[in-house]
C-alpha cells in the first residue's frame, strides 16, 4: 500500500485528492494495491474539505514519514516547489509534478537526482493536461526519429482564437469575455504572449531529443497582434488561425517557435476548437499523429497526475529511462526558416505587394484592405519585403 | 545486446526490419543497446531483400536459440502463428504481435503465458496502426473509468467513406477505386462488413475493461448499405458518416456496437479523413481524448512494433500489468440502446414519418427523397416505427 502526499492545495492539488478518493478501487486494480492521500501540505487549512484531516503546514512531516513513498507537487512556480521537490526526492520518495515552470527550469537536475535515488520525477500532466504526450515520447514513439512536434498547448488563447474566427469577434472583446468565464487570468499575458506554450515546447522537445531546451531561445510570438483582417481572411480561405509551438528536426538542425499560424482545413489542428489542446507528431516511421485533449481543467490535469502516481507505485522504472541530459541543444535563428505568410495591405498597394512577395493572387477584404499569400521565402527576406512595401498585418502559413 | 526475429516477412514484416535498420542508433538509445535481427521466418527467400541473409524456413532455428529474446510476428491469421507465438513464449521469448486475430482470439491465454514465464506479450500494432491507443490505456489512462472507446478502426473504410462524401461519388465506384489504389482488398468483406474494426474494438475493450469481450458478441454493421441520400442528408447537416466502432460503461453495464454514424462537425471524429484512424476516448476524469494517426501502412504499423520491441528489451515489465481476465464480459443487447436516427423517406411519406419518428423538421434531398432526424428513441422502437412507414436508408446519429 502506497501512502501519498499532496503540496498544495489550489485547483489541481484539491482534484488530485478528488481522483484518488473517486477511482480509488479502479486505482488500486492499476496500481496492485491502494494509494491513499496522508497529508495535504498547504498553507490555508481548508476546513469543511476532504482536506481538512490531512492538512500540514510542515514539509517535514511529509519529508521525515517513511510511510510516504509518493509525493504530489502541485504548488506551481519554482519556490518553495523546487527545493521542497528536491528534499522530497533525496528523502527517496517519488514526486510527480504539474508545474511546468519547475519542469522546465529544473527537470534535468531532478530527473538525474531521482535516477540516483532510485525512485520516480515524473512530470505527465506539466504540457497538454491530461493529454498523455509525455508518456507517448517516453514509451510509445521509441522507435521514431522525431521529425516535428507541433502543438496548441494553451487552451485559453485557443478560446480566444475560436471565438474570433466564429464569430467575427475583436481580441479584446473576447479576451474580457474569456477573464469574466475564468478562462483568462486577469493578468493574461503569460498566455497571450505565449510564454506558457514556450515553456511547454521547450520541455516537450527536452524530452524528444534527449537534451535541454531553454525556452528562452525559442522565438515567440503571442496572439495579441492578430487583426480581424487577418480572421477574416483565415476565414475566407477555409481555415483558422492557431497560436502554434512548434520544434522541428531537419538534417540535424533544430528550428523552434511560438508563434500564430494560419493551418488549411485538411490540417487536423484546424478542428481544435475552444479551450482543447492538440499536439501533432512526426516521426520518421511512424509518419503523422496527433494526440488531442483538454488541456487543463481540474479533473482532466489531476487524470495526469494520478497516472504518474499510478506509474510510481508500479515502480516501472520510466524515470530511468528517461534521456535528458545537461547539454543544451541549440537552436538556430529563425531568419532562415522558410515558409509562405498570409499578408494583409492596404488595397492601393496590390500591385506592389505581389512584386514583392511573389504573390500570385490576392482576395479582397473589408476596410480597403486586401489579403495576398507570398510565395515561400525566408523571414529575412520577408521581412525587408514588409518593411518596403509598408504592411497592415501577417499571419505565418503551416 | 538484443536479437530479435521476424516471423512472415509480408509488408508489416519487412517494414519492421526496415525500421530496425533505419533506426538503430535511435533505438540504442531508448533501449540501452542494440536490437538487431538475427532471423526471418518465411515460406519464401527474398533473395536481394534485406531479410536475404536472415531467412530460415524452421520455427525451431528461432526458438532453439538462445540468443534471440524478442520476436516479431507479422504473419497474420491464427495457424500457424498461434502455435509459433506459444512455442516462442514458453521458450522465454518477449513476443510483439501486429496480428489482431491472434490477438483477439487468444490474447488473454498467450498474455497469462508470458507473465507466467516473465516476458512480454505485447501487441500495440493489432489496433489502430501507430496510435499508441494500447500504451495509452494500459499506461496513461491508468487513473480513469473509462466509460467510452470509440473508434474510426478501418482505414479502408474512412477512405471509402471520405470520398463519397466528398465528391458524391457512389460506394461501387469508389470501393473499385480503392481497390485499384490497393487501398481496399480484393476480397473487402472484412474491411466493409466491419468484422475488421470489430476485433479491434474487441481487443481495445478487453484491454480497457480487464475482461475477455468477445467479437462475436458485438453488433455489426459495415457501410455496403449506405446510399447516396445519406451522404447527401449528411453533407447538408453540416457533418460526415463514419464507420464507428464503438463500446461503452453506462451504470455498470456495457454496451458496443459498430454502424455507421452521423457525426457532427463539433465532433472531433468529423474531421479524420481518409486512410486514418482516430480513437476517442472518455475517462471520468480526464473527460474527452483522442489518439490520431495512420491506421494501417507499412512504416507505420513498423513503428508501433518497434516501439513493443524496444519496450520488451528494455525490460518494462508491461505485460505484468496488463490485467485480462479469462471471464466474459457480457455485453448488453443493442433493443433498449437510445438514440437519434437520421432517416431518409420517399418524399410522399414526409407526414407520415414525422409522426411515427417524433421528427420536427425535414430536408428535401434529390429524386423525392426527405431526410428526417428523429427524437432519441430506442432502437427496437426506432425499427417498429421504419417497418411501419417504410423507410430508404437511416442512419445512427451520435
């Protein structure tokens, strides 16, 4: 029998405690034995909640109970959760995590200190909730070169983009809509920007490709700047606009970013809808898939969570072998990254845009305002001909 | 240092070779050490293939050697691979199966008889090509009730389907052209009738559930019987017809089912087109998933080999956990099953129709034919009331 602790106690914390009393049978058929909840560690003591009895407010007590062999971290940011993360695993207890930022700052360490102490860091629910992506690269895409791993890994801009492409809606309108729902913090820029998805490709693509990914190399770009031209365009041509992290492998170079992109209807990212997640694959055998789900949520993210304490319990040994070593991969520039882009100018300068971005046809727009798709260039390239030309807004074709 | 053998060397088969030798330092690297393969097993020599140097025509050479600790087997059918795996297990060989029938058939036995004899039975390429739909429900899922499976299984069929859909071709001429594409079989009853993604379902359920479901016991019904109205009714409600191999936890009692369904473009499944699968699957925490990726084709189905065999070497343990017990899970009968049913009826009927299905509106489609949406009814009403009227076509909404 497995005796578990929980730190923290906020939405995730309180749906872990939530999964492991429901399932708790099922659990224990998975597991080979029961894992119950010992102590809640949080700061609030949560009176009138199935908390209430297991509260602490003293690491220790869990760090010192030989009877707790599986600690949950559920605290979000790095202090205290790194180092009561790091005390928990020299103690030799397993520690299965939903905090990207502990993952993707710290997960190299805490991985090698667990395979040191013999014992499990698993980090399943940090990217896509309770889409299991993580154990997909782990132990289900092993015989693959991974080619490109391409994601909507943010479920609120996701909301947001849906919301304006169906409904012809402006992004600020949608974005108090989504805050007033709690779909959107008050202070939504780390999803906005796009700085919660980057953090989710850089772990995603440590894990792929065996070494670190700092998320501040990535190139990211969030959704604040997509116009209802852009929309209406997207629309026009049979697609969406989808705020994409991406990490792509080619002939040993690697290429990341974050940013919004235009995705064709025949693109099964197009279907990802509301506040769904969705992270495509490619391998070099296994060719195109894609693993969809919600990508957070109380009871979806807690589903992970209690599958890696599943797996902990087990002692399956996948933190062993997990490869992710200290070497920092590199990632090149982005200036040399070709693709085509979707352009909106005034319509007085058709004639000149098609010089310049090699375009071919254009389809007019509201406002006096005109769409043209360039050919395939490089963001260099792209980028001098906008700057000539004098652009209204662009939009990165898949 | 693992060696493996392959036995049947069709397209599956030398895929998997294809795979071992294209990935091998990858491979290294997810299983600790190489994996090479020291024999193929066939009736045939392929001489100037890969396999030239490797073919045996004796089962015993494979079994008789200690070196070799994984096989392949990509045979297909029961006899002789049901004899040959069986020999392998009891010889202490891990076995990794693409072979649905075995599976289906006598997975549950050749399961207990390497975990009697600790090593693995694996089989994640029998369902679903490379989705790792079997991983993901004995490993991801694993804090879950699961309370739906429901799959496009069949490549063949989707591509069918997806045609006729799109271009309003007629079934005939599009099964004839998937044939000539060898996409469709010349003999395509198995794929058609839905026997192929019965077993799948059988086999994804019994993996799920823990217990022995028996195909035989599924409702079946393949797409021969869709007529063009449908198509037509289909197309103008916004959404697709699939082939839905489906089964389901309701209050403890367990219902399944493979039809044609209408699907609604909301509905993730709408948009899987083509020769590829996708597999929904709802748990009672994680809610709505879904794994999608390429059904059938060489490299693909390799990959999910593979992935068994790196597995196997690795030494997981997974089989141990895999829980499939010899008792039989009853499935309930389709009678009292409710639902909507799209229903086409000559156009003189449109009154008659209304009344007898509860139905509120109706769509003219071509040459005097109307489709009609019934209220949710049971299935054996919804037959009573169509013998009464006398109906085109229905088809199952879901």
């Amino acid at each position: 029998m497995s005796k578990a602790a929980i730190m923290g106690y906020g939405t995730i914390g309180s749906g872990v405690l939530k999964v492991l009393m429901m399932n708790r049978e099922l659990i224990k058929r998975s597991a080979g034995d029961y894992i119950d909840a010992k102590y809640v560690l949080d700061l609030k003591d949560f009176p009138g909640t199935p908390a209430e009895k297991l509260i602490t407010h003293n690491i220790d007590d869990i760090v010192n109970d030989p009877e707790v062999d599986i600690v949950v971290e559920t605290m979000g940011g790095t202090n205290p959760a790194y180092p009561f993360v790091k005390k928990c695993i020299e103690a030799g207890k397993s520690v299965c995590t939903s905090n990207k930022e502990l993952v993707e700052k710290h997960g190299q360490e805490l991985l090698e200190l667990a395979k040191t102490k013999n014992v499990d860091f698993l980090f399943e629910a940090s990217c896509g909730g309770g889409i299991p992506v993580i154990r997909a690269l782990n132990c289900a895409y092993v015989a693959d070169e991974i080619e490109e791993i391409s994601g909507i890994l943010n479920g609120t801009t996701n909301f947001i983009l849906t919301k304006m492409l169906k409904e012809g809606a402006a992004y600020a309108d949608v974005l108090r809509e989504a805050q007033d729902m709690g779909i959107a913090e008050r202070n939504p820029e780390a999803d906005v920007e796009g700085h919660d998805p980057c953090r989710k490709i850089a772990i995603l693509s440590s894990v792929a490709y065996g070494k670190n990914v700092n998320f501040e190399s990535i190139y990211t770009e969030g959704i604040t700047g997509i116009t209802p031209y852009d929309m209406e365009f997207a629309k026009k041509r049979g697609g969406a606009i989808k705020l994409i992290a991406s990490f792509r492998e080619k002939e040993g170079k690697y290429y990341a970013m974050v940013s919004p992109f235009f995705v064709s209807e025949d693109n099964a990212l197009c279907a990802v809808n509301g506040a769904y997640n969705a992270i495509y694959i490619k391998g070099n055998a296994v060719g195109s898939t894609m693993l969809y789900g919600s990508g957070a949520g109380m009871m979806e993210t807690a589903s992970a969570v209690v599958a890696d304490v599943v797996n902990a319990a087990r002692g399956t040994g996948e933190t062993k072998r997990v490869v992710w070593l200290p070497e920092t991969l590199k990632i090149e520039g982005i200036d040399e990254d070709r693709r085509s882009f979707m352009v909106c100018v005034q319509s007085d300068k058709v004639a000149q845009a098609k010089e310049a971005f090699g375009a071919a046809e254009s389809v007019e727009l509201s406002g006096g305002v005109t769409g043209l798709i360039t050919k395939e260039m490089s963001e260099k390239d792209f980028k001098a001909a906008s700057d000539k030309v004098g652009i209204v807004s662009r939009i990165r074709v898949k």
